[in-house]
C-alpha cells in the first residue's frame, strides 16, 4: 500500500561547503560536521521536525506544521549568528533554508515528491543568512506568528511552472527600509534644490531671456 502524507519539507546546507571542505584535513572536517549537527539538530528538535536524512552538509527534515518549520528555519539562522558572533569571525557558518509544502510519498524511511524537490531548488537560489519558503507554506502557515516578504514567481530549474517565494521578514529589514526611503527623499530634495538653481541662473540671464521671447514669438 502506497501512503502519502501531506508534510512541509525544510532543507539546510553550509554555505560553501564544498569550497571550505577542500581546505580541511580529516580532523577539521569532522569538528565541521560536529559543530553543524551540535547547531542544528537541537533546533529541529525543538520545533518536531524529523530529519529524514542529512545528504553532505544538507538536512532533508520533515514537518507536520509549516508554522512550525517556518520559526524553526528563522531559529536556525538565529542560532547560527549567534555562534558567528562568538566563534566565527575568521570562518563563519552560514546557512540556507529552502522550505515547501505538499503531499510527498513516504517509502523506507524517506520522502519523495514536488515538494522535496521543490524545496531542494528553493534552498538552492537562497541568499545566505536567510528563509525562503514558497506560497503553499505562506497560504497554511500563521502570519500572526511570521512576518514575511513576498519574493515574486521564480522559475526553478527543472519545475515547469514559476513558483511564488517569500522570505522572512527580520527587524532588520524596517532599518533598511528607512534607510532606502532616507536616501530617496535626500536625492529629491538635491534634484528640487538643482532645479531651482537652474531656473534662476536661466531667467537671470537677460540675453537668454531674450532668446526665449524670441522663440515663443515665433512658435505662437
């Protein structure tokens, strides 16, 4: 008998984990792996997801809850910054966190279906230090609980149809905002201020004005 179930899938990976590895020796590379597990694992727990599998340096884990898998991906990327603060100024650890929801094929202890590989391809095209998560996620989650920004459609590779992102909104994010609107209104205010300057150097001018009297004359 097949079963299904329908599940939100939540991928992590290391960012340049392949370039780092390269650089490791077999000690360091697994004090790597220990220190990515000792993050992230606890956080998973902590919000029930059931990691499925861990592929290199990505966990595959699934969740009953897409709220849950939501605040949990934002959590992870908390916990990573904190341990950068206080660890990793020569070599932080950063993550991704690609998120999507559906009925996936449950087989020998493993997922399988549009939502595992669509969380694959979100995880893919994420910015480091952020979640992105698609719009059956954003449509069943509890926005009272998750603040967000819609990303727009993205064609990932190999899904034949654009599919709809959103990120996590952080505090952060309103500091920028404000900035962006602050850099906006200064240009204004510079463009308004040369204008003015211009006129009055234009209509200053006696032979320019003069110039213009002419032309009007003519054209009207």
């Amino acid at each position: 008998m097949v079963i299904s179930k329908h599940l939100t899938v939540l991928f992590i990976d290391l960012v340049e984990y392949t370039h780092r590895t390269t650089q490791l020796n077999r000690e360091e590379f697994s004090r790597l792996h220990d220190t990515f597990d000792n993050l992230a694992k606890p956080v998973l727990k902590q919000f029930s997801g059931t990691i499925i599998k861990k592929i290199g340096d990505a966990f595959l884990v699934t969740f009953e809850s897409p709220t849950n898998a939501v605040l949990c991906g934002k959590k992870l990327q908390e916990k990573f910054e904190e341990y950068n603060e206080q660890h990793g100024q020569e070599q932080p650890l950063q993550i991704r966190v690609g998120i999507d929801s559906g009925e996936v094929l449950v087989r020998d202890n493993d997922v399988y279906g549009d939502p595992v590989n669509i969380a694959a391809r979100v995880e893919g095209i994420t910015d480091p230090g952020q979640v992105y998560f698609t719009e059956s996620v954003f449509n069943s989650m509890n926005k009272n609980e998750i603040s967000s920004v819609a990303l727009g459609p993205h064609q990932l590779k190999g899904i034949p149809e654009p599919v709809n992102l959103y990120r996590v909104r952080w505090q952060h994010d309103a500091w920028e905002h404000y900035k962006t609107l602050a850099l906006e209104i200064t240009m204004g205010i510079i463009l308004v201020i040369l204008a003015i300057y211009f006129f009055k150097l234009l209509f200053s001018n006696t032979a320019v004005m003069k110039g213009i009297s002419i032309w009007v004359k003519k054209v009207f």
